[in-house]
C-alpha cells in the first residue's frame, strides 16, 4: 500500500496509464541489486531510487576518485576516499525515504555471489571489467534471474537484458573473454555516455518490474554518442526459447586468429580485404592497414567492399569487429571473418 506522500510523489509517472497504480505498486515492492555505484551505476541507482523501487542492494568495494567525478555525478570532492557503496547508500537516502538500501562494500567474487543475489529479483551490472561481467551472468543463470548488462568505452555504449523468460545470456554473446580489453581507466570515456546508457538501464528495469513495453531481451543495443548512431542486434542462443523464435536469430560470427590472417596476407595478399571498424580517429592514431569503414557506416558502404575476397574486419579488441560481421551477414554475400582479440590479441 502507498502512502499519501509517495502517491504525491510518484503522481507524474503514476498517471501513465501503462505504469498506473499497480506498476507503482510493483515498483515498491520490487528488489534490485546494482553490481557497480561507478559510472553506469550512478545514474541507475538515482533513476531507480527516484522511480520508487522498494529495495536496492548496492554492490562496489571501491572508493571514490578525483578522475570518477567528471562522470560519476552522484559523488563530489568531499567524497574522495569514501566506499562508493556507503556513500551512495546514504545519498540516495536521501533523494528517496522510503526506499530501503542495503551496501555491499566487499569485491563481488565466486564466495559472495550467489548469498549476494539470491535476495533479488533483478540483477544489474555495472561493472568495468570481464571477470566480473562473466561471474554476474553466471551466478544470474544459476538462480534464475533477470540480468540486464550495460557497458561503456570512449564514445560507445551497450544494452541488453539477459537471462529474461528463457532468452539469450551474456555467453550467448560473449562465449569468451576477448585476449586483450580496456576499461575507461586506460581508453578514457566522455563523461555524459554512462548518464546516456545507465538511463536506458533504469528505464529497462522499470519496464520488466511493471511489465510493460517492449524490452531488450535477447536484444543488444549499441549507442554511439559521437555521431548519434544506434544500433539493435538480435542475440543467438544455442537453444531458442519461444519468445525469441519469432525473430531470425543472428548466427554466431566466423573469426580468425592473427596467424591465420597474417598467413592469408603473406600467400595471397591480393584475396584479403582488410576493414578497420574503428572511428578515423583511431585508425589514424594505430592501424594495421586496409582500409577504414567505420562500423556505424558500414551499411552505406557495401558498393565499395568486393564479393570476391575474403574481407576481414578489425578493430582494437575484436569486439566491434563481432558486430561488423553480423551487420554485414545482413546484406552481403561474400565471405566476412572478425580478427578474434583485435590488432592487439
């Protein structure tokens, strides 16, 4: 039941007649857990708290930064050196009184897992880093639990709710960490993208808990800030349940190792189409050669790439170049390969 204050509260949402009382009701008695108060986690925690969730589970052992501040915007100067989860806890507090917090200040490991998200219905990463991205979905398939995952490098951003109803999770996706990666520590990241996708996050969370909308299960979405581009790709899964059979899936992308490529350009240079995936900014600052298609124009670009070679997308991770392949399977019927790891594997 809501009191007089949160139906004053939460009016302007309530009176959306797809949300409601009832989606009011479902919000305040939901429990969610954010893996990660950093820069996605900060504005799904905000969002998530203002919107009335009932009770969230705040999970970082880390303390806040100078360097966090320009995008981490739930924290400032005074916090340096403060746990993010303990901070953040009483912030929000704050913000939204009749919304329960629970702070998890400990690393999110194999030992905590599963006691950590067994109390939750709805699990979100916010983490930086593979390890932790892989353990998350593992732990969310074990139990049983919605997960929605959001990421962030540079200027690019992705979305996807996994383990929803029987779709695709995040190995469907990634069945791999990739050799080599990079957090925003070492590729940097503009401060107003973690608002951009920890809001589409949040408002994930929101359609799942009310049960409204149309949601990213077994769905990834790509945002790039830097020329407003936004992708969807459909995820294949190795076993498709029946809310994802309606849709063609995408099958999973031919890769190759760079001794296989560096073989292929050694015996037959003149059959091997290289495309670096990248942004000019990049190619221009290190590439291995070919030439460069950004992956948000590759679509507009097919008339330029042969049907007769064997054409190889790069990028710096092998990430993008994932995403090249799929794009291009779309429309295109020559042979297409993703250089596994990037330039840098």
């Amino acid at each position: 039941m809501l009191a007089k204050t949160e139906l004053e509260r939460y009016n302007r949402q309530m009176i959306l007649p797809e949300l409601g009382l009832e989606g009011q009701e479902r919000l305040k008695v939901a429990k969610v857990l954010i893996i990660g108060a950093g820069g996605l986690g900060c504005p799904v925690l905000q969002y998530l708290t203002a919107a009335g969730v009932g009770k969230i589970g705040i999970a970082d052992d880390d303390v806040v930064e100078l360097s966090n501040l320009h995008r981490q915007i739930l924290y400032n100067h005074t916090d340096i050196g403060q746990p993010k989860a303990e901070i953040a806890s009483a912030k929000l507090a704050v913000l939204n009184p009749h919304v329960s917090f629970t702070a998890y200040h400990e690393r999110f490991t194999s030992d905590n897992a599963i006691s950590i998200c067994q109390e939750y219905d709805l699990v979100m990463d916010c983490s930086d880093n593979f390890n932790t991205r892989y353990l998350v979905n593992d732990t969310c398939v074990t139990l049983g639990k919605t997960l929605i995952f959001g990421s962030i490098l540079a200027f690019e951003g992705q979305v996807a709710v996994f383990n929803h109803q029987g779709s695709a999770n995040y190995r469907d996706l990634y069945p791999t960490p990739p050799a080599e990666s990079m957090n925003c520590g070492e590729g940097g990241v503009i401060g107003v993208l973690p608002g951009i996708i920890g809001l589409y996050m949040a408002n994930e969370a929101i359609k799942l808990i009310c049960g409204i909308g149309e949601t990213l299960a077994g769905k990834l979405m790509t945002i790039n800030a830097l020329n407003n581009t936004v992708l969807v790709f459909k995820i294949a899964q190795e076993k498709q349940t029946e809310i994802v059979k309606a849709e063609t899936p995408v099958s999973s992308p031919k890769e190759i190792d760079k001794a296989t490529l560096d073989q292929w350009l050694s015996e037959s240079p003149d059959e091997v189409f290289l495309i670096d995936v990248r942004e000019d900014y990049e190619y221009e600052e290190n590439n291995m050669g070919g030439v460069n298609i950004s992956l948000y124009e590759l679509t507009s670009s097919l008339k330029s790439i042969p049907k007769n070679k064997k054409v190889v997308c790069y990028c710096q991770t092998g990430q993008r170049s994932k995403m090249a392949v799929r794009l291009l399977k779309e429309d295109y019927k020559g042979e297409v390969y993703g250089l596994k790891g990037g330039f840098t594997g």
